[in-house]
C-alpha cells in the first residue's frame, strides 16, 4: 500500500494513499495487505443483498450433498473483497474503473478460508484525449493462506498524473 504524508502546516501531515499514473511500473508486483479471514455470516449476507438464490451458499443440507459436501463462498463476494484489497495501491487516486477482463475462478473458497491478494502492472499508457490522465491495466490474484489461487483477473483504471488528481483540488 502506497502511503504517503503531505506537510500541510508547520509540523502538520496529512496521510494519502494510492498511486498516481507516474508510480505505477509494468512489471511491478503490490501485496495488498491486510488479508481477510471469511464467514459464513459474510457469505450469507452478502448472498442476500446479491439476491443470488442458489443454495450452494446459504443451505448447509443442500451443500452438504454437493461435491463440495459445504457451502461455497460466493464468488462475486470473493471477487468484490480481492478488488477491495486493491484499492488503496491500484485505485485510491483514480478516476474510475474503465473495465475487468479474464475473470477466472479456479479454486473453491469457504468459510474459514483467509484470502489475500496481489496485483502486477500489466501495461500503462498516457490517455489520448485526457492529457493529465494515464491508462493503468493490473492483473490481480487472489490466493488463499495456503497458496492457492482461486481467482484472477485483469482491471483497468484511469488515473490522474500527479498534481491532477482530485486530493490535489482538496487543498
């Protein structure tokens, strides 16, 4: 996580976080951190506000005759938390989400389960039409305790050069 202290007084710092487009390097690879144990209370919750139906994620009796013999996390939740992990290195500073791409589930995750996360730069571009802005992709990865990876995916995001981001018009 990108964490930085702006002198805004005589011995007063204001915290920032994020990047700006200048920071990000294709090659570079960010831990986000900290990692999150999941629940079934989470997986439930969230199943419900989703309006998702399915009993794989909420009916211990259903899921016990799965091949999975336990309620699956509910993959749209694992994927909204490792985007979340992102945030403050990858997209804290942007000005929005331009797109996910290659959204790939490949391992089962459950209650229980601590997940973390991290993120490559793919590739990095000025924008054409917006002369203060760059064009950031990521492929980020999230693993489990173990190791092992149950989802990837690629995002793009527009970010602000620095001294062009809305923190900048803060002060």
């Amino acid at each position: 996580m990108t964490v930085t202290h702006k002198e805004i007084g005589p011995n007063r710092y204001r915290e920032t976080f994020g990047r700006y487009y200048e920071d990000f390097a294709v090659g570079d690879v960010y831990e986000h951190r900290p990692g999150r144990t999941l629940t079934q209370d989470d997986n439930t919750w969230f199943t419900l506000l989703t309006m998702n139906s399915h009993p794989i994620h909420f009916n211990a009796d259903y899921a016990a005759k799965s091949e999975f013999g336990r309620p699956l996390m509910n993959s749209t939740l694992t994927l909204a938390i490792v985007t979340g992990m992102s945030v403050t290195d990858i997209s804290y500073k942007a000005i929005g989400n331009l797109g996910w791409n290659d959204i790939r589930l490949s391992a089962p995750v459950f209650a229980g389960d601590t997940i973390y996360a991290e993120s490559e730069v793919l590739s990095k571009r000025e924008s054409k039409s917006r002369p203060n802005q760059g064009i950031v992709t990521v492929k980020t990865t999230g693993k489990k305790a173990d190791g092992t990876v149950f989802l990837t995916f690629e995002r793009t995001v527009l970010v602000p050069k620095t001294g062009h981001g809305v923190e900048d018009a803060m002060d």
